[in-house]
C-alpha cells in the first residue's frame, strides 16, 4: 500500500496534468513559464521528484503538444526550452529515448525548414539537436540518416541571426567528430555551403571545415574551386578564414591544383575582362583623377549612368579583382610560410602574374598586395629580382625596391601597362640553364631531395609548354 505521503503527490501530479490538459494557449503558457522557471538545471532524479514519479507523464504531454501545434507557432519557443530541461538534465538518457521514439528529430528539422517559424524558436530547435548529437554516435547517425545535414546546412545559409548561426556551427561541428559513417556527408555539406550568400554562413562554414579536413583526412575534388570563389568576397572575416583553409589545404594531395588555381586568379581570363572593358574604361579617368584617394580610385568603380557625374557605382568586375587580390595575399603568405611552395610557385609562372596584377589601376588593393608579395620573392630568390629589374626597367624597380606598399600610388599609366603587359618568365630561365645551375642562382647548393622536388616541377613545365 501506498503511503498518506505518497497518495498526496500522486494526487498533486494528477491535477497538474489535468490542469495541462484542460488549459487553453495562454494557461498552457503561465504553465510552461513556471516549469521552465523552477526546474531549470534539475537532474533526471530531482524531476522525477518534482512529478513523484511521473516526469515521463508530462514529458509525453510536451511532445505531443509540439507535434500538433509546431507549426502555427504556439508556445514553440517554451515548449522547445521545457523539453530541453528534460533531455539536458544530468541521466536523462530515458527521457531522450522517449522523445526520439515519437519522431522528435524529425521535427525538430522540420521546424528549421519553415519560414513562418521566428528565429529563436529555431536556434531552440537547433540547440536541442545539438543535445541529441553530444548524446553519443548512435544519435549522431540518426540525426544524419533522417537528412539532418541538408536541412541544418539549408538552415545555416538562410538565417538572418549570427547567434543562431553560431549555435548551428557547433551542431555541424559535433556531426563530424565522433561520426565515420557520416563525417564525409557533413564535410560535403558544408563545402555545399560555401557559395550561399550569407557572409557568416561562409565564415563559420570555413572554419568547420577546417575541422572536419583534418578528421577526414582526403579532399574532395570540388574544394579547391569552392575556395577559390570565396576569394572574390568583400568581406575580409570570410577571406581571412579562406585563406587559412587553403594554407591547410596545400598539406593534401589539391596542392598543385590550389597553387595553380591562385596564380590564375592573378590574371583574369580574357573572355571576362572584354566583357568588361566598355564599362572600366568609362570610368577609368574619372578614378584616376577623381576624389577616391590620392589622386586616383581605391576600388573597383566607375561612373553611374546618371546625370550627376559624381556619383559612382559598383561595377560587375569587382569580385574578379577582389579574388586577384585575395590570391596575391593568399600566394605571400603561402611563400612567406614554406621555401618549398615558394619553389613550386615560381614554375607556375607567380612572377609574371604578380606583375601584371601590379599594373591593374581599376584596383589598386590588388596592386599593393600584389607589389608586397613580389617583394617576397625578389628577396627570397636573386634570379626572381635578376628578372624583375629587367622586366620593369631601373628606374621603377628602384621605386619598387624603396616602398612596395605605396608603389600603386606613384605609378603613371605608362609604368602600369609596362607592368600589365610584362613578358617575365623565370620558369624559362630555370629551364634554359638547367636545374642544378637554376638552384645555385635561386640560393647556393641544396641536398638531393631538393634538386628532385624543383627537376619535377621543371620537368612539368616542359610538358606543360609542349
């Protein structure tokens, strides 16, 4: 028999549930606000103490409730936090259980795929997920099986909340640690994610990446594309995070692909710049002479077809320049950070592209990051500077060599074509005097495991030219 103690709660929690049951939307909600008030942070024990036994009783009535109700909105928000309390709580292990054998995932991914959903109730969604997935492999794979990535990565792309960006970041991250079955799907779904138009989905994608690149350990074939893209963003939080990925990635087997990939980006593809070249030359002396810096424009603009001549516009080779830019940046620190990619870079013919970057005066961040990562190479390697002197005459290598940073600023449009039109080629004067000869110009005598890596690259370059 039960105790006098022991019938008085039951008799407690069978007037709350009935309470539940009866209320309408705004009861439920007093009811809902006064749960999640006073078990906040409970045990799995302490709320069994709390429902003398029968926490699951109310539990079920909870997830019933968000099944019905989740998609006009209806105390959502409460309801996702007041099944938090349970799942979260310290052995709560049944009621997770209980709640996934109802399709809690299921709706859960659902309701971050409906546009009428406010935001928080999302990121409480999202936050739940994340319980589920810290839960252990199993839960994991569940939440992966049910198109849990595709849904979460769609949802990372559209939000309009950094915050609740950032919690979708740590549930992408914690799919991809502890989940081989799955890890690839996660590592493909944010590469997906990287053209979206979102600026914090780009940033907090690449950092996961970086992440799920050294779980994974292989590439996929479409990253380095995907990379490169990113590279014409105008947000410097995005290219920063880029850049970083790809002095990750040159560690794997993408490395030729990616370096090759960058020193393209130095010169954009004929079949791009014709299409542009009405629209930069309406505007080029208007940039030159005009009001944006010293003496001439900063940035890829040109004159708005209005009436008032002052006013200028965005032009479509932006992103084109930006990703010239970004790579001249991205090929400095590369060279900057490993003598061996610096090597490989100038069979690629970096040098050449540097200096046609140089001369582009439609953007001069590209010619000042272009001129800081020349001076690299020019002090790393005395044939690089041999060459470089030639190419641009005395007069401006000595400007060159007496301020990199400001050289764009002090340069006439005859220097510029000068620079834009160089026909430098390092790689041939490594070809035509052989390797051996080639290493004692670039830095005196290396081992037999150097002269090997730089013969492959020249060999290379011969077939290349062939």
């Amino acid at each position: 028999m039960t105790s006098i103690k022991e019938q008085a709660a039951i008799s407690r929690l069978l007037s709350f549930l009935q309470e539940w049951d009866n209320a309408g939307k705004v009861a439920r909600s007093h009811i809902l606000d006064k749960f999640i008030e006073t078990n906040r942070g409970k045990t799995a024990p302490e709320l069994e103490q709390e429902f003398s036994q029968g926490a699951s009783l109310f539990l079920v009535r909870l997830t019933t409730s968000l099944r019905i109700t989740y998609v006009t909105d209806s105390c959502l928000e409460k309801l996702l936090r007041s099944i938090g309390i349970f799942l979260s709580a310290v052995s709560s292990n049944r009621y997770l259980i209980e709640f996934l054998e109802v399709g809690g995932v299921l709706t859960l991914l659902e309701i971050l795929g409906l546009e009428k959903i406010k935001e928080e109730a999302k990121k409480e969604s999202v936050k739940l997920l994340q319980v589920i997935a810290n839960s252990g492999r199993t839960y994991k794979e569940l939440i992966c099986e049910s198109y849990g990535v595709r849904s979460i990565a769609e949802f990372l792309a559209k939000s309009k909340s950094e915050e609740t960006q950032e919690e979708v970041q740590v549930l992408l991250d914690s799919l991809v640690h502890g989940n081989p079955k799955y890890q690839n799907q996660v590592y493909k779904g944010l590469i997906a994610l990287l053209p979206c138009e979102s600026p914090k989905a780009q940033q907090l994608s690449l950092q996961t990446l970086r992440t799920a690149q050294s779980i994974i350990g292989t590439t996929h074939p479409s990253i380095v594309d995907c990379v490169l893209k990113v590279l014409g963003t105008m947000h410097l939080e995005v290219q920063y995070e880029a850049i970083e990925l790809i002095k990750d990635l040159v560690g794997y087997d993408v490395r030729q692909a990616l370096l090759k990939g960058l020193v393209a980006l130095l010169i954009p593809s004929v079949k791009e710049t014709s299409k542009l070249q009405a629209k930069i030359l309406s505007g080029r002396d208007l940039l030159r002479w005009g009001c944006l810096g010293q003496g001439r424009g900063v940035s890829c603009l040109t004159a708005a077809p209005s009436s008032d001549p002052s006013v200028l516009q965005l032009t479509p080779s932006l992103p084109m320049f930006l990703q010239q830019a970004a790579a001249a940046k991205a090929i400095g620190v590369l060279a900057r950070n490993d003598m061996s990619i610096a090597e490989e870079l100038l069979y690629l013919h970096v040098v050449h592209g540097l200096m046609a970057a140089m001369g582009n005066m439609d953007h001069s961040n590209s010619q000042r990051l272009a001129s800081l990562t020349l001076e690299c190479f020019v002090q790393m390697f005395p044939l690089v500077a041999e060459h470089v002197r030639k190419g641009m005459g005395e007069e401006l290598y000595q400007l060159f060599l007496s301020n990199a940073e400001d050289l764009y600023m002090k340069l006439d449009s005859i220097q510029a074509d000068i620079l834009a039109a160089n026909k430098v080629n390092v790689t041939k004067a490594l070809r035509l005097h052989g390797s051996s000869y080639s290493m004692n110009i670039l830095y005196g005598s290396h081992d037999s495991a150097q002269m090997a890596y730089l013969t492959h690259f020249e060999k290379e370059d011969v077939e290349s030219k062939e």
